[in-house]
C-alpha cells in the first residue's frame, strides 16, 4: 500500500462527494470547511501520512471541537454541540471512505463518537397565544382574511406540517365528515379529524373567499384542485403560509419566534395535556415510530411540575 498525506487523501475524499456522489454544492462545501479543519490539527501534532492517524488523534481531534484552548488549538473557535458532531461525522465518512480505497489499513476513527446533542424540547403557544393569533388575521370578510383565518385553523386544528397543508386538494376536505386527508412524508396518506372552529372557517373560505381568489387569478394561472390559492390565484406557496403565520403572530403580539411547525408542536402538546394517548397522537402527527411522539410527553411532564412548583406548599 502506497502511503498518502492526509492533504491529498481530504482532497480525494472532496472529489468524490462532488463528482461521484454527486452532492449539492453547499454540502460539498461544509466537508471543505469541515475536513480543513481536520487537516490543521493534524498538522498541528505533526501528522502528514494518513496512516500516522491514530485513534487516540481522532478522539483529541474530537474533544478540541467543544474545548479548543484545553487541547493546545486556542486559534480555533469553540464549536457548539451540533456543530461538532457534523465535523466529526465528516472526519469519520472521510477515514471510511479511505480504508475502502486502501489509502489506510484500518479506520482510526471508527470507535470515535461524535458529540452527543441536547434535545430540544419543542415549544408549543398557550392556546390564549393560537386564539389571539387567529383573531389577529384579516377581515374574515375578506378573501385573503377568510383565507388566513382556515388556513390557521387547519394547521393547528390537524396539526399537521405546512408541506401537507399547501398541498391539499379541494377534494381532500370533507366538510360533512369533519376531516381531511393529508399526503405526508413518503406519500403517505392519513384521514384527520377537525373542530367546529376549523369547520365553520373551511366553509367560509371554501363559499366565498375561495372563489374570489381564483376570480383573481389570470388565465394563466389556473387554481386547479389547490385547497389554499395565494392573490394570484394559483396554489399557495410555503413561503406565502409561513408568511400567513410569522404575520398573524407579530399582529397579535407574540414575540417568541413563531412559524407553522409551532402550530403542529402546540397541537401535539394540547392533546397530550388533554390526556390524549401518545399512539394516537403518534397516528394524527403520522410519525413512523413513536418515539419521535414521546418528546411531547416530556413537554407535558414539564409543564406539570411548573403547575407542582407553583401550586403546592411544600414544593418550594
């Protein structure tokens, strides 16, 4: 096996992903920024052959991303937990990628884990905060009012992600039968339920502000199916709903930042407060595993010991 620097190995590793992988240009990039980085600490500690990497280098490699000034790189900058496991996915997809190509003859970071990240915890509005939202909207009497007010009543009365509501057809809501179908991630169709409120703004908008919007719409812009049409008559784009939202918040007040997936976290954390069961919230959400739904029990569990740290005497 011939030996390789660890300049040219980075620099086989980028072509690669470019050319052979075929990766977007700002991918691409983040390995350059990311593998560069890789590539002065190792020559900080005087490594220049690929094969010279050992474990213990990576794993130094890896502590100096969160603590630069303890590990002797104090000209790097501190990385955050989410930043630090990208560079040392990066570092660990390069050193693989070099054992398959037999530039090394074993993968020294390969027992090296990245970083663990803290969960975040979703934030969900007060349902003062998601009424106070909807009452913000235009004139209901408007088309674009009457528009903005369904829209957000569908997005927080089904809970479901913006891609799914600018993709809904006329004919997936069923007015009689109080749900909607929504085609989620990997095509995957779900029949949810919705209130009296999402009900009586569905109709509104469905009799009359609908129509006018599609009135509005040139000849060449047909609406089609397409359940929410933007002024122009055609189907309404992410971009447009999350407009909608960012502006009914400001309207009424809010400052926390506030888009479309805050609506679906505030549905999910209402329900299990209403003593939902978390399968059935999983199956509303139209999360593959339930796992992904049992974050929402931490949220409630959080918000119960607040209300015990508030209320009973001998919490304190």
């Amino acid at each position: 096996m011939t030996a390789i620097s660890v300049d040219d190995a980075i620099a086989g590793y980028i072509d690669h992903v470019s050319v052979e992988r075929g990766l977007s240009a700002n991918t691409v990039a983040a390995y350059k920024r990311d593998l560069a980085r890789y590539l002065r600490w190792c020559r900080s500690i005087e490594i220049g052959l690929l094969e010279e990497v050992e474990s213990s280098d990576v794993a130094r490699f890896a502590a100096s991303l969160r603590n630069p000034k303890a590990n002797g790189v104090a000209e790097e900058s501190t990385l955050s937990a989410s930043s630090a496991a990208r560079v040392v996915v990066a570092v660990r997809s390069f050193h693989k990628f070099a054992v398959l190509e037999g530039w090394s003859p074993s993968d020294p970071a390969a027992e090296v884990a990245p970083p663990s990240i803290p969960r975040r915890l979703p934030k969900a509005l007060p349902y003062a905060s998601i009424e106070a939202m909807i009452d913000a909207t235009h004139d209901p009497a408007t088309a674009v009012g009457s528009r903005d007010r369904a829209l957000l009543e569908v997005l927080y009365g089904t809970g479901t992600r913006i891609s799914e509501v600018v993709g809904l057809d006329v004919d997936d809501v069923d007015l009689d039968a109080s749900t909607v179908v929504v085609t989620g991630k990997g095509s995957k169709q779900r029949r949810l339920p919705f209130g009296e409120a999402a009900l009586a703004t569905l109709g509104a908008y469905l009799t009359r502000g609908r129509p006018a919007l599609a009135a509005a719409g040139s000849t060449k812009r047909r609406p089609g199916a397409a359940l929410f049409l933007g002024v122009r008559g055609a189907r309404m784009s992410r971009q447009a709903a999350w407009g909608v939202v960012r502006a009914s918040a400001e309207a009424a007040g809010i400052t926390d930042e506030v888009g479309p997936h805050t609506l679906r976290h505030s549905y999910a954390t209402h329900l299990m407060e209403g003593g939902a069961d978390v399968r059935v919230v999983q199956e509303l959400l139209g999360h593959a595993s339930v796992t992904t739904t049992q974050i929402y029990t931490l949220v409630t569990a959080d918000s119960l010991r607040e209300v015990y740290a508030a209320s009973h005497p001998r919490a304190q």
